[in-house]
C-alpha cells in the first residue's frame, strides 16, 4: 500500500508538509485494492464503512475529508448528504487529488477535491457540520497532529462531528510496517489529543487484528466539537 510514500517538501503542485504524502493515482488505488482483498480481507472497505455509518450524515450537511487520497471516502459521503449538501477533500498530492478529481467526473458526482494539508486548512472557521479522516493520522508526526487536530476544530460548527479511523498497535509492528507507520498512534493517545483539540463527549470502537489476515487492527474515533 505504500509502494509510493514520501515527505514532500514542495513537488510541483504539491502542499510542502512533514507528514507522510502518497502518491500514484490509479495506481494507488489498484494496490490498495490487491492488499485490502487479499492482504487485508477488506477491512480496509469495512473501516471506510463503518466511518460512513458513525457519521450519520444527513441530507443537507458540510463535510470535509482531510487526506481524501484519491476520493473513495468523500464520493461516499457526497452520496448521503445529497445535492443539498456540499463535500470537500484536501489531501498534499495532486495525483490523488486529480484521481479523486476523475472519480466523481466519472459518476457525476460534485466534490470540491483540493492540494491542501491538515495543519493549515484552507477553509474559513465554522464551515464544516462534519470532518472525517481515514488512515491518515499515522502518517503524521504528534505536533503535526495536535496542529492539525486544531485546525479541524477551528474549521467545524460548534456541536460538529469529528470520526477519526486509524490503524493502532504501533508496538505490535515491525519491519516495513512499523517504518511506514511510525505515526501510529494507540488509542488513548489519539483520544487525548482529540480531547485536549476541545472535543467531548468522545466514543471509541475498536477492529482488532483478523486472524490469518495482515490487517493490524484499527480503532474508530467518534468526537463531538465542545
Ligand atoms: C493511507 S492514505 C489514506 C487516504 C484515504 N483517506 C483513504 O482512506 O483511502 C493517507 C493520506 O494522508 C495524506 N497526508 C499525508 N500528510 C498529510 C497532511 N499533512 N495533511 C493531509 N493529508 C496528508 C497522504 O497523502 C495520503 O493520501
């Protein structure tokens, strides 16, 4: 899944950022496809879902992806909150924005996908009803994720939903897996940067480890903005 992971510092067209940037397009998506069947027995999808369904989106409702990727996530949500609603997603690599771009031209789908990074949101305060972030959290060192916790904060209406879906048990991994998700937050200490981002009640639900599968278990993150 991460045969194309680096820091950027400033690519053409892509947002400078210490977090770990992906690129690769169509190309992301066919591996992402391969691991999350194959390796993962689609626990990858079964996050993604399960994200969708905490959010409880509503027709008519704000929503932001932050590190979209190529788009799967928004195009989902862009389909629950109807044409009432409005949808963004920003991520730092303009070849998973411009895929998440050619993916809802394809279904007819009005997403405004934009290069942009977490730490520095391009959107006003107060805009969004809900955030959403899938697997993207490990791939940001801590400051960048305090920082980009505020930010998400700043940019949600008060009493807005923030769900967080992340890979956890950074302990258990090694080899390559530990090296690519050196980000990888536990649990509590993801929800005590959420907590002190200014956000309660806060509920967790955890996706352990499947047997005879790669998949490194995950938790879900359901926030409400103070
Ligand atoms: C594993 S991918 C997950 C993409 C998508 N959310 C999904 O579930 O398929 C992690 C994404 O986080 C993005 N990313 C890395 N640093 C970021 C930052 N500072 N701000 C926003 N996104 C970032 C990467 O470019 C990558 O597309």
């Amino acid at each position: 899944m991460h045969s194309s992971a680096r820091h950027s510092h400033g690519a053409a067209n892509e947002a400078p950022t210490k977090g770990l940037t992906m690129r690769g397009g169509w190309r992301y998506d066919l591996h992402g496809w391969f691991i999350d069947t194959f390796r993962f027995r689609g626990q990858g999808r079964e996050l993604r879902r399960r994200t969708a369904m905490l959010a409880q989106l509503r027709s008519g409702e704000q929503v932001l992806d932050v590190g979209c990727g190529t788009g799967t996530l928004a195009l989902e949500a862009r389909k629950r909150v109807g044409n009432a609603g409005r949808v963004c997603g920003i991520d730092p690599s303009s070849e998973q924005i411009a895929r998440a771009r050619a993916k809802a031209n394809r279904h007819h789908l009005s997403v405004e996908f934009q290069v942009g990074v977490i730490e520095q949101l391009d959107f006003p305060d107060q805009t969004f009803d809900v955030v959403l972030s899938t697997l993207m959290m490990h791939h940001l060192p801590t400051p960048l994720k305090r920082q980009g916790l505020s930010e998400i904060a700043r940019v949600l209406k008060p009493g807005g939903r923030l769900i967080i879906a992340d890979f956890t048990h950074k302990k258990q991994r090694q080899g390559q897996g530990a090296r690519f998700h050196a980000g990888g937050s536990d649990l509590q200490d993801l929800v005590n940067m959420v907590t002190e981002a200014g956000f309660a009640p806060i509920e967790t639900e955890e996706m352990p480890p499947l047997r005879f599968s790669a998949f490194p278990g995950a938790a879900l993150i359901r926030a409400r903005k103070s």
